[in-house]
C-alpha cells in the first residue's frame, strides 16, 4: 500500500523560486544573468566545500575564487560509480538509496526525511539516480508554472493544470522514475487532485497494450494529455481512426524527439495545441516551448555547453557532439559540467515572440515505433519506450539494441560494454516475452543478433528500438529536424 508522508515540499523556497523566476523572466538580460551569476558562484562554492568527489574532480582550482571551467566535465557512470562520495549531504550513499528505491511503495516519500529520488530509465542507455533537495524541487515547480505552462507570457493560476482540467499522464509507472514520482508528488502536495471520485490528475501507463490505454482514456475522458511523443501519436492514430474520441485542448510532450510529422498528426487527429518541452531527470524542465513553436533555455536556472567530440567548446550557431549541464539549483546532489549526451544548437538570434531566453535546437532521442504481427496477421504497435523499460527495469541491462527485423522477429543485440551477452539476451528475452505476451504477441521470436549495434551515421549515437533499414516501422521518428527531448 502507499504511504500517506508528505513529499518534499518547502512553502518558503516555493515562494522565492516563484518569484526569483517571474522577475526574470520580465528581465531575462540583466536580472536573470544577475542571479545566475550569483547562484553559480553559491553552487560552486557548497559544492567544493561538501563534495569530495567534486573536490578531486577541480583539479585545476589554484585557490580563489572558483571558475566552472576549473572543474573537469563528467558522465552519467562516474558519477555513479563514485555514488558515496559526490553528495555534500554525507548521509546520503548507494546502499541506504537503493534500500529506499526497492520498495515501490514509497515512490514521492521523503527521502532522509527531506529529500526526493527518483531514476532515469528507458532512453539514455546509462541508469542513473538523482537525489533532489526542496529548492531544485522549488525551481522545477516554479518553471513549469511560469514558463511551460503560460508558454512563456505572464504567468496565470488559470495556466495550472488543476483549474477546470482532466490531466491524463501516460508514461513508465512501477518504479521510482522522473515523470511518475513528480506526478506522486503533485498528487500528494495537492491532494484534491487525486481523490478517488473525481481525480483530476490521473496516471496511466505507457507500458500497457494500447488498446487497453485506448480505452481507459476513453472512459477516463482527460482535456490534457502529458505522454511522450511517440505515444501521443499513437493516441492520435487511434483517435483519427474512430477508436478513441478524446477533446483535448492540450497535448504536451516530452521525453523523445518529437517530429514535424508527429506534431501535426497530434493537432490534426486531436484538434488541440500540441506543446513541446525539453528536460532530463538531471534537471527536470531546461527549456520550455514559446507560441512561435521554438525552444527557450532556462539559463537563469542551467546552464548548457555545447561541445564537441574532444569536450571543446562548440560556438553558437554550430551542431554539438553533446552538451555540459550545470544544475544551478540543487546544492545536495550538484551537477557542474555533467555531460548530458544531447545533441543542441544555440541558434544565436533573436526570437520572433519577444522572449530574450536563449534559443536552442535539440537533436534527441528518435527511437522507431514498432509494429509487429499476432498470431492471425494483426498488426500491434508497441511504443521504443515501453520496450526499452521493459528490457532495463525487467532484465537490468541497459546497453543493446532491440531491432524489428521481420513482421514477427525481433533481434537484441549489445553494445561491447556487456560483460556477457548470453547472459543478458537469456535475462532480456524472459523480460521481452512477458511483455509481448500481454499485447497479444506470443508468436514473436526475438533472436540474439551477433553484429555490433547499427549507430546513426550523422551522430554516431545509439538508436535503442529501432527497425532494421528498409525494414517497416509504425511511425517511428527516425531523423528528423532538431526538436525537443526529456524525461
């Protein structure tokens, strides 16, 4: 059974986040720039003095005060490998997190009594845990409020979901994930919005056969939908179809690319807005989408550095190999010069809607939609997500690529990293098969394929579901113009 403690939530640091975060975005150039001067230099400093990890890692830190570029960029699997010694919160290590994380039961509880966690799993390839402290958990509450959800105009409490709206989140449930813990935490902080009778936030998940998602949001009858891409337009499919009447006013995504195709088949099919967001569980909302359509970095909160394969410094204007985040808002669990993995462009000119955010291109994740055959020669769709989970959470392997190599076929194949392959397909096939099995697919053989995973030929990046070339797709995103990516 769930417990009824109360999440993380800080009324104070809320109020000053909300308001720090209104002031610039009236004032982007000059308070905005103020204040993240002044909160680098405060991250710096909490960070080298609490740190020992981020202490070794300022190897060219002379005394004085503390430059960004004194600390040495690093990756996803440092950081976890060196788990004890990075938070400056010298309670918080792997095993008390992971005893914490292994009951599901406890997803948005306090963590030590004053902290969130949650996992990123299903699209990076590199599991991570991320332990949020009440003002990162401020910050990300008051940047959805203003910014994402006015799109940037004048913020209004009419903007909150929780006014006059049915909010339908579809994403990964059964584990202590990014997306699901922050609407578990909103549930919690906001109780209203979870009552049995009449919710108005509602959590469904992506890992259920469609049909079953059909129509339970069918009975459920949402006006906003918060999915990811490829599953919004799934939905939409479904809707344009005759399967699904759904009235939605807004769709908003995040989490996967989402194509110029895939955003209009969601408009058209669904008759609503389609709003597109950019975040990671490294810092949950970096850029959020203006009515001209176009991304704007939240750089009084983050910072991004593009960079290319050799960590240099990509100039404006210029397509990144990967990017270097700076969370300027958590102090308990800092990331200074985390490398992220995205591909972005500082796009270096001025947007038409006014806002002097900075703009950015983001060349994310495009994993395929797959569409496989049952039994009797019916096609079933099965979203990259879904199965990338399937195979991380159920099999514990997160290096492979799952290929549709035939109507009925698929083919898991690993990256050099994978200790034993044989192993990990025996682990991932189990996995794969319950999961198929529930979409009516246990006629799909899934083989181990010996070849190195295919990269992309213009990033050299790692497709985790995808369908081999030349072989079909359901409406996968493929490569696609730059769009915006999260958690």
């Amino acid at each position: 059974m769930p417990t009824t403690a109360t999440p993380p939530f800080n009324y104070w640091l809320w109020m000053q986040a909300m308001a720090e975060t209104l002031a610039a975005s009236a004032d982007p150039r000059h308070y905005g720039q103020r204040m993240r001067t002044k909160r680098l230099a405060e991250l710096m400093r909490t960070t080298l003095e609490g740190s020992p990890f981020y202490r070794r890692r300022a190897a060219r830190s002379v005394g004085g005060t503390p430059r960004l570029e004194d600390f040495e960029p690093v990756g996803k699997r440092e950081l976890m490998q060196h788990f004890n010694d990075w938070a400056t919160d010298r309670r918080i290590t792997r095993a008390s997190v992971d005893a914490f994380l292994s009951d599901p039961a406890r997803l948005a509880d306090p963590y030590l009594g004053q902290y969130m966690v949650w996992t990123s799993s299903g699209t990076s390839g590199e599991p991570g845990t991320f332990v949020q402290d009440a003002r990162s958990l401020a910050v990300y509450d008051a940047l959805d409020a203003v910014r994402l959800r006015s799109g940037g105009g004048a913020y209004s409490p009419l903007a909150s979901w929780s006014v006059g709206q049915r909010v339908a989140y579809v994403g990964a449930t059964g584990g202590h994930f990014a997306g699901n813990a922050s609407i578990a935490r909103l549930q919690r902080v906001v109780p209203v919005l979870a009552r049995p009778f009449a919710p108005t936030v509602k959590v469904f998940s992506v890992l259920d056969p469609l049909r079953q998602l059909v129509t339970e949001l069918q009975a459920y009858q949402p006006t906003l939908l918060i999915t990811y891409p490829s599953c919004a337009a799934a939905l939409a499919q479904e809707q344009a179809g005759g399967q699904m009447h759904l009235r939605l006013v807004e769709t908003w995504c995040g989490g996967e690319q989402l194509s110029p195709a895939q955003r209009d088949r969601i408009r058209t099919s669904f008759g609503c807005a389609v709003r597109n967001n950019y975040g990671a569980s490294e810092f949950f909302a970096i850029a959020w989408e203006c009515p001209q359509g176009r991304l704007h970095l939240n750089d009084d909160w983050v910072i991004l550095e593009p960079v290319d394969e050799h960590r240099r410094a990509v100039p404006p204007g210029g397509q990144s190999h990967s990017t270097l985040l700076t969370n300027l808002a958590n102090h308990v669990q800092p990331l200074l010069r985390y490398d992220l993995g995205d591909r972005v462009r500082f796009v270096g000119r001025a947007c038409p809607c006014g806002s002097a955010f900075p703009l950015i291109e983001v060349d994310g994740r495009a994993d395929d939609t797959l569409q496989l055959n049952d039994a009797k020669g019916h096609p079933v769709t099965l979203l990259p997500l879904a199965l990338a989970t399937v195979i991380e959470e159920g099999a514990d392997v997160a290096h492979f690529q799952l290929l549709r190599t035939a109507a009925d076929a698929l083919e898991l194949r690993f990256e050099s990293m994978v200790r034993d392959p044989e192993i990990a397909f025996v682990r991932s096939r189990a996995a794969l098969a319950v999961f198929l099995a529930r979409h009516g697919l246990s006629n799909v053989r899934i083989q181990h394929g010996l070849a190195p995973p295919i990269r992309q030929a213009r990033s050299g990046k790692l497709c985790r579901v995808t369908a081999l070339p030349g072989r079909a797709a359901a409406g996968g995103a493929g490569q696609h113009p730059p769009a915006a990516v999260g958690t």
